[in-house]
C-alpha cells in the first residue's frame, strides 16, 4: 500500500501505520483522512494480527485538524466535513484485528479522537491531550463527545471538552484513556510487546472479543449478555477452539493458523 500522508510496515502479523506528515504535526486533512478510509478498506486483506496505530517524529501523535483547511471550508459543507472525519475512524474502529494507539506527542482535537478509534491507549510520558474546539468556537465533530465520555465517564469527558484545556499523560492514565504511560523510547517497543501477545493469541477469538465489547457497550447487560452467548457459540464451533483445548491439554502451544 503507497499513501502520501501515512505510511505502513507489516510484519509476523503485526501492522504498524504511521500518521506522516511531521512538517505539519501530522495534522488531518482531506488527503489523510480518504488515504486512511482507503487504508481500512485494504488492510483487511492482509488478515493482520495486530496493528499499532502512531505519528511520524516525537512531537505529535496527531496534532489535529488543518485548522487553515477548516476556515475554508463553507459553512454549507459542516456536515460533509464532520462525516468526513467520521467515517474512516468508524471505519478504524471496526476493523477486524485489534487496534493499539502508540500516542508519541500531541493528540489534540481530530488527534484525540482518532486515539479514541483504537481498542486502546498507550501513551508517552511527553504526550498532551485534549479538546480545544471550543477555543474555536466549535466542539468535537469525529466522535470525540461520544467516544470519550463512553471511555472516562460524562464528568471528566465534559471537564476535558468544556475546557478545551491540553492536558498531560498522567491525566490519561488517571483518568483512564490510557493504559499505561511509559517513557518516550520505551513506547513503540512496549506497544510491539503487547502486539505479539496478541498476536499470539487466536485471531478469531480476538475478534470476537473486540466485536462483543465494542457492539455491546451500548446495550443492556441482558442484552450484551445474549449478544455475549451468540459470539461464545461461534468461538465454541471454531477450528480455533478445538486447536486452543487441545494445546492445553496435550500441554504445548497452540497453533492458531
């Protein structure tokens, strides 16, 4: 696959897809944000393990969007411009392989949100945070009021937006957005560690388990349950099954093709 803002490396099962443009901070525009929807609809293909989702330099992750494209956007466009980054960070979150953040510098606005897209977080001890579209008269449009109150709870979420503060990664770990928060040289290879014990584990089960959280998040906890036993049943009928149970019991490791 050949972007012009990002770039992507695979290996053993593990994807790593770098936000590229460090001039710029790795900021979203039009051109980032269609190469990304292009990138969901390939990577598929390459039935990955794992992928480790990061930003070119060691100053941003994302920093956020083309303000100067946003203020030249019409007003007639603010829906198209909010489905624009909507989109391919749905189109990130229900990707079939589980999706770690790498977050190296700045996540602000579009940056943040596109974080939130992943199945989790990890951050570097140097990386900031936040919101600010309200210091712009505007609020998140890429899903960040839904995704971060889902993640950190209505309160802080709305401490975060209403604001429009930049926060350090302390904030992240005790706050919960991110799971762990490690020194800046030790990230990519912490997030490469916890990529090849996914990776190690089975491909189908790990889908499942994302789909069973992600789709039943918002139901009732009858309802996830039910959804919970239909996804069980699948698992349960699996090759990956039959492989994992008998591993175990002839005592050696699986081998999940």
């Amino acid at each position: 696959m050949e972007f012009n803002t990002l770039s992507f490396a695979a290996e053993n099962g593990i994807g790593v897809l770098t936000f590229n443009r460090p001039s710029a901070m790795n900021a979203l525009n039009s051109e980032v944000l269609a190469e990304l929807s292009r990138f969901c609809d390939e990577v598929i293909a390459l039935n990955l393990r794992c992928l480790i989702v990061t930003g070119a330099g060691d100053k941003a992750f994302v920093a956020g969007a083309d303000i100067k494209g946003l203020a030249e956007r019409p007003e007639s466009e603010a829906a198209d411009t909010a489905l624009e980054g909507q989109r391919p960070f749905r189109a990130l979150e229900e990707l079939p392989m589980p999706v770690i953040a790498a977050v190296n510098g700045f996540a602000l606005g579009g940056g943040l949100e596109l974080a939130l897209s992943c199945d989790y977080i990890v951050m570097s001890s140097k990386a900031k945070f936040g919101l600010p579209e309200v210091t712009l008269g505007l609020i998140p449009g890429f899903g960040g009021t839904q995704r971060l109150s889902r993640c950190v709870g209505k309160g802080i979420a709305s401490y975060i937006t209403l604001t429009g503060d930049i926060f350090p990664a302390k904030y992240a770990l005790q706050w919960g957005l991110a799971v762990d928060v490690v020194e800046p040289e030790e990230l990519m290879a912490v997030c490469r560690k916890q990529a090849e014990i996914i990776a190690s584990r089975s491909s189908n089960a790990t889908r499942l388990v994302k789909q069973a959280i992600n789709e039943g998040y918002d139901l009732s906890q009858r309802e996830g349950e039910d959804l919970e036993v239909r996804l069980f049943v699948e698992a349960f009928e699996s090759e990956h099954k039959r492989e994992g149970l008998a591993a175990f019991i002839e005592k050696r490791a699986p081998n999940f093709s």
